[in-house]
C-alpha cells in the first residue's frame, strides 16, 4: 500500500482586495521527494507556500500532512508540525554568530547556555550528515551568502524540519554556491526529507527536482514528473504561449565611442583594493557584459561609472568629456543620458513603502511634465504609471499599491521601466533578470537588444554566465577587482570564460 504525501493541499483559495492571487490550488508532495513549483511572478507560488507556513490563512480550501488534516495559522504551527521555510531574503540578525541565530526563537528556556550547548551538538551532527559544515562561532553577517542561506537550512533542521520550502534559493547565489547548495539538497531527499523548490530557472527544475508542478494566473496547471518533461514544455506551461528560450540578435556594426573608463581604481576605507586598473570602452549600439563570480569588483565598477562612488584614481569620460569632481553626480548623469538600473532593486533603485506610482519617477521627479512649477500631478504620474504597467506587463497592474506588495520580478519591472523609458544613450545594467520568471526574462532580454539595436551603449553585470554570453557582443570577465581578458560573445565559450574569471589568463592556462 503507498503511503500518504507528505503534503496534500486541496481548494486552496486566497484573495487580497481584489486580487485573487491563489483560486482553487490543490497540490500532491511525496515523501523523500523535491518537488519543483514555477510560474512567472506573480503567479500565486510563493502565496501558496506562505499558506502552508502560516505566513497567510487560506480563505477556503484543506491541508494534510501525511494524510491527516492540519490546520496552519501560524509559522510555529507550520514548525510544530515539521515544515521550515528558507525566504529569498533571509531572515537572519547580522550581528548575532551562527550558533545564535539557529537558536533564536528556541532558546529552550531562560539560561541560554543550555541551549547554546545543545544546539553545538546539533550542528556538530547535522554537519555529519548532511555535510552543512560551519563554524558556529562566526558572525552572520561576515558570511558570504552561500553560507548564510546554509545557516537559514540549518535553522529550519534544528527545529525539527521535515519538510522544507525554498524559495528562489539561487536567486543571490553563485554558480558553484548553487551546484553546492544542489548537493545538500539531494542529501536531505536521500535521508528521507521532503523538499519544495520554487524557482523560475527550468535549468534547475530539470537538474534537481523529481517532479514539477506549474502555476499561472493564480491556478495550478499542471503537474508533471520532471524526466518526462523539458524546458520548453514548462515554459509554454508557465506563460501559456511559446516562449522564445534562445536570444536572437542580428549583427551590427557598432557605432561612435560613448563611455571611457581608463585606469580605475578604488580603495576602501580600510585600505583594501576593490578596483585596480580597470580600462574598459563602450560604443553605441553594443551590449559590453561583465563576467564573473559574484564580489570580483563587477559591483563596484557599476557605481563608479553610475557615480555613486569615486574613483581613488583614475578617468571617466562620457562622450568624450572627463567628468570630474560636480559632473560625476547621478543627476547630472541622468541630464547627460547615462541612466543606471541597481543590481540590488531593494536596497538602491526602490522605496518599497512608497505606493508604484512614486517609485516609477524616483531620480526625475523634477521633470516639468509631472506637474506645474514645483508642485507633482498625482494623477498625471498614477496615468503615466498605468501606461508604463500595461506596456511591461506589471502585475498587478495597480499603481496605487505599495511597492512591498509586488513579486521581485514586478519589482524589477518597475525600475527597469523608469530607467529604459527615460530613451538613455548609455545605460548600465546590473543583475537585470535578478529573481524573474522566464517570460519576463524573455520580454527583458528583447527590450535590451531592442535598445541596442537603437543605438544605445549598454554595460551589462550579471551573475548568469549564459545571460552574459547571449546578450553581449563583447564580454570582459573580472576577477580581484581586474580586468583578466576580453572576448568576442561568438569566440566566448565557457569553459574559456571560466578560467578568466578565476584569474587563469591565456598565457598561464
């Protein structure tokens, strides 16, 4: 006789306001299984999960765990009843060390140095057995991200977890951070536990998962075993057309130098090199890409060249003026055409307690066509914010709705929208498909070639190698703050790539 699922999810529906964002849900996860869940943002994925945590009530529908009805209004009855979730943003305290995080909220009584005993065991033995090896001593916040979102599993394990939800689990990590995250995620299954990933990239889904489940527009639409399935199938599933996997560009001739950066450096205030010698040009009509792994100075160079930071030495000239000392400012950049979409949208290209609408205007607020005089039109930006929504297929589609309630590909949505419809002659780039399902990555990718194709000189930094290969006519790989080498996008492979981002040159390889 076969067992129970470990989760079975029946009618769920959940409405907010006027958005229905999960109708009629139901969803089957055996145990000792990862189950895969896509869709495009704003799908009801993540509201779905939230359910299951506690996060969300639903309005109408029944959950079991191992065949037996469970009723979840909380996350520590979510806990209590073995499930643990790992957020795409971390829910860590920075300054507390590992061991102190993994007992926070279950600190075992009021003497903590039992618990803090008990949970070095724990770690000790989870490191055994699922090879999670961390010192426990060491402060959150000096961790890379890889090894924070190894802190947020080992929470959710030292609690008990069964059953454990991630979601967009890659969406901040480097490749071989997610190969290894991959790793440990094969091993739960292997010791019995139940996995739920949701993710947008289908490379994953058919990597890792056992099975596939597929959202859109709120409704699940399909439930699939991932080896009988493939990428274009999920796609089509996903946007409920044919989705175009491949970038297609056409060749051109590229145009009039634009962008000139000649001997950059940048020194921290501790001392600590972050740029050294970076000499890079950018023409009109061509996309430049940037890669290399994560924390190489791809950062730093964008917010030099955005002037959000100064160069220690160095020049930078924008059609063929040095800017110096005032004119290196984002406004006064912003008047010369060089416009500029943040790699982290949270921290530096959004207010997300300001309602959409404000957000789509953030950095040209003082354009005269918002408003008389001093004084902003509400209704003149909410109208241009409508328009803006409708032609980048945001969802909601709501521009009165704080920013924090849109999915993180909306988000991205909003800023890439601002920046592009501004008609710059330079723009710069940073992770633009950070955490966006594969129709907008499609709708994002063709807006960047339409760009190009227009003339305008795009400096793009991605994490996503393939991105970097697909869009860019030429590629730079980075790696300590250098520039290791230059490639043709059709001479690049990435095994070549690879070896530049390590520092390999051609010489040494």
């Amino acid at each position: 006789m076969a067992s129970a699922p470990a989760i079975s999810l029946t009618g769920i529906s959940k409405r907010f306001g006027s958005v229905q964002a999960n109708r009629d849900v139901s969803l089957s996860v055996a145990a000792g299984s990862i189950h895969g869940i896509v869709g495009e943002n704003g799908a009801g994925k993540s509201t779905l999960m939230s359910i299951l945590y506690g996060f969300y009530e639903a309005d109408s529908g029944e959950i079991a765990l191992s065949g037996k009805p469970c009723r979840i209004r909380t996350p520590a009855d979510a806990i209590a009843a073995g499930i643990g979730m790992v957020h795409q943003h971390f829910m860590l305290v920075e300054t507390l060390s590992v061991v102190e995080n993994v007992i926070l909220g279950a600190e075992g009584g009021a003497w903590l140095g039992g618990g803090v005993t008990r949970a070095r065991a724990e770690l000790t033995r989870l490191a055994q057995d699922y090879g999670l090896a961390i010192d426990p001593d060491a402060i959150v916040g000096e961790l890379s991200v890889g090894l924070q979102q190894r802190v947020e599993i080992l929470k959710a394990l030292y609690r008990g977890a069964q059953i454990l939800i991630l979601d967009e689990p890659t969406a901040v990590l480097t490749p071989p951070e997610a190969d290894q995250l991959f790793s440990l995620l094969r091993a739960l299954r292997d010791q019995g536990k139940t996995v739920i990933l949701i993710t947008h990239k289908l490379r994953e889904i058919m990597e890792v998962t056992d099975r596939v489940s597929v959202m859109r527009r709120g409704e699940m639409v399909a439930h699939l075993a991932t080896r009988e399935t493939s990428p274009p199938e999920l796609a089509e599933a996903m946007v409920g057309r044919r989705v175009l996997l491949r970038v297609e560009k056409a060749q051109r001739p590229r145009g009039a130098k634009v962008l000139e950066a000649i001997g950059l450096d940048l020194v921290d205030a501790r001392g600590v090199a972050l740029l050294t010698g970076v000499n890079l040009t950018l023409h009109a009509g061509e996309i430049v890409g940037i890669a290399g792994v994560a924390g190489n100075g791809q950062s730093e160079l964008l917010e030099v060249l955005a002037g959000l930071a100064q160069p220690s030495r160095g020049v930078v000239r924008l059609n063929g003026e040095v800017l110096t000392g005032a004119d290196r400012n984002p406004a006064r950049l912003r008047k010369l055409g060089l416009m500029h979409v943040p790699e982290d949208r949270l921290r530096s290209g959004l207010v997300t307690a300001f309602p959409a609408a404000e957000n789509t205007i953030l950095g040209y607020q003082d354009d005269p066509a918002l408003g008389p005089g001093p004084f902003l039109s509400p209704t003149t930006i909410s109208a241009r914010a409508r328009e803006t929504f409708a032609a980048y297929d945001v969802r909601p589609p709501d521009p009165d709705l704080k920013t924090a309630k849109f999915s993180g590909g909306n988000q991205q949505k909003i800023v890439l929208a601002r920046e592009i419809e501004r008609a710059p002659k330079v723009l710069l780039v940073g992770q633009p498909t950070r955490g966006v399902d594969i129709g907008a990555i499609e709708f994002i990718h063709r807006r960047l070639i339409g760009l190009r194709d227009a003339g305008v000189a795009i400096l793009l930094v991605s994490v996503e190698l393939e991105e970097v290969m697909a869009l860019s006519d030429r590629i730079l790989a980075m790696c300590g703050g250098r520039i290791t080498g230059e490639r043709l996008a059709g001479e690049a492979d990435e095994r070549d790539l690879g070896l530049l981002m390590a520092g390999v040159t051609g010489e040494a390889a």
